[in-house]
C-alpha cells in the first residue's frame, strides 16, 4: 500500500501564516498554533498552502517558515510542503529552496492564470513528478487557478507517473470526483479539498480532507472525519451540521480572512492579512463571533 495512505489518512491543515501588526512573520503565534491543532488530534500539517498567503511570502520567508515548523512539529506528525505555480521550471528550481529532510509529500497547486490545456497540465506535473524527491500530491482548486484537471488527466497521471502519489480534489464536483475514487489505482491517496463536503467524500472512498476549519476547530473536525472513516456516520452528522454554518463563514470574504477571524477571536493570533487580501468586514465579523458564543 501507498505509505502515503498510511501516513495521510485523516485531517490535515493548511496552516495560516500569522502576522503581527507590523506585517512580519508572528513565529511565536505561529508555535502557539501548531501546539494546537496537534493537541486537538489532527493527524497531519499543510505548510505554504495557500490558506497560508504563500503568493505573498518571498522565498527566504518560506523558507524560514517551512524549518521552524518542521522543528516545532519535532516528527509528532507528518509535515506536507506546498509548492505550486504557474512556471514549471520556477516550482522544480524552487524545491533547492527547501530543507526536505522532514518533509512527507509536495503538495502542488495546479497552474493559475496561464489555463494550460489537459495535456499542458499532464505534462506539467509529470516534469514535477520526475524532479521531486518526494511523492507529489496534486491539487485540483479551479475556483483560484482558472482550469480544472479533468477527471481523465487525474487518473493518467495516476497512473502514468510513479511518483504521483495522490490528490487533493477541491473543485467541488462530486460527479468528477466520484470518477476519480471509483478509477483510481490501488494506493493511490484521495483527499477533499473542500470542508463542506468532506462528509459525503469519504462516504465515496475519500480517504480524509486538507482542512481549513481545522485550524479553529481541530478536535470537532478532526473527530468527525475519523467517525467518517470508521463508517459512522451517525454520529458525524452531528459534528458535521454543528460546523456547516463556520463552514460558510470560512468563505464569506476570502481565504483565509474568514479562519483568521475565528483564530483571532481564539486568541491564537492577531487578525492581519497581507494585501491585497483584508480581514472580513466588521458585520462578518459580528457573525463569527456570534457563532463562536453560541458554540459549545
């Protein structure tokens, strides 16, 4: 089996960036954090997704980020880094920019904004695949990079290139994404992108989820995936219809605007962004904090 499975079955979190006001690096909120959602049973951490601003992050700052994290984590649960662009050749060069010692898999965003075509994106990751020294997960987010790897090209490389590993499938459509689960090669790691329908995916074969809510909400998110994967479903509705409405909040604005909110209304960070993104609204942020008082 895919020790990927092994590894990655579960929650994971695409970890916010903190700032402090200033605008630089909060490492220390940053430490604060990590204890956190580790503490409250998530099984596995995202670094430089974009739910982190990675886009606004220069090189030496992800750098910096990805070793501190690695070192807080001290192996208590595998590390995923992302690395993804729109330039093949700049997100192959950009893997020197790393320590990968402590690293368990490449998360890489499919490009944005150039839109290749289906064979443009086969080609693309299958450059990556051969030069990565980790197994590469994809990540299919059309709703950000402007083009949707098709079901088809999904499996291809699956099946294709040896060191695609898996996908984190975050285009929201369950017909593709149950073409994918049903045709997939044995070992290959399926998981959601998108909180809201990470119930019903797993129900499908959908070995766990890249969260964003579990940033604020590891133990009740985390928790209702692991009654998922373990065929309850009962009692993860429970969990699930108690987050729907964060769900919601999460994506008013922009990502990650919404999880910051929540974070900062935990005390777990300041509520700073990098622009162009801002934080929500002073009515969003009523909301949130509605939620959060009527939540136990």
């Amino acid at each position: 089996m895919n020790s990927l499975i092994n590894k990655l079955t579960g929650t994971g979190v695409a970890i916010i960036t903190p700032f402090k006001k200033g605008g630089e690096v909060d490492f220390d909120s940053l430490a604060k954090l990590i204890d956190f959602i580790i503490d409250n049973g998530v099984e596995y951490i995202v670094s430089l997704g974009t739910t982190g601003e990675t886009p606004t992050l220069s090189i030496k700052e992800q750098s910096e980020i990805v070793d501190f994290t690695a070192k807080k984590i001290d192996n208590r649960v595998p590390l995923v880094l992302g690395n993804g662009g729109n330039n093949t050749k700049e997100v192959i060069d950009h893997l020197a920019d790393f320590n990968l010692d402590n690293i368990t898999a490449i998360l890489s965003s499919s490009p944005n904004y150039n839109k290749p075509s289906q064979e443009g994106i086969f080609q693309h990751y299958k450059a990556i695949s051969e030069a990565s020294p980790l197994p590469v997960i994809l990540y299919n987010v059309p709703g950000r990079t402007g083009s949707n790897i098709s079901a088809e090209t999904t499996l291809r490389l699956a099946n294709e290139c040896k060191n695609i590993k898996g996908i984190k499938e975050a285009s929201g459509n369950m017909i593709q994404c149950m073409h994918i689960l049903k045709n997939m090669p044995e070992g290959f790691l399926f998981v959601s992108g998108d909180d809201h329908i990470s119930l019903p995916l797993v129900a499908c074969g959908s070995r766990g989820v890249i969260s964003v809510i579990a940033n604020s909400f590891p133990k009740d998110f985390s928790e209702m995936i692991r009654l998922c994967l373990k065929n309850d479903f009962e009692k993860a509705q429970k969990l699930h219809y108690k987050l729907l409405p964060a769900y919601d909040l999460l994506f008013i604005e922009n990502n990650p605007a919404g999880i910051k909110t929540f974070l900062s209304e935990l005390n777990l960070i300041e509520d700073v962004l990098r622009l162009p993104l801002v934080s929500l609204s002073a009515s969003n942020k009523k909301k949130v904090k509605e939620f959060l008082n009527s939540f136990s």
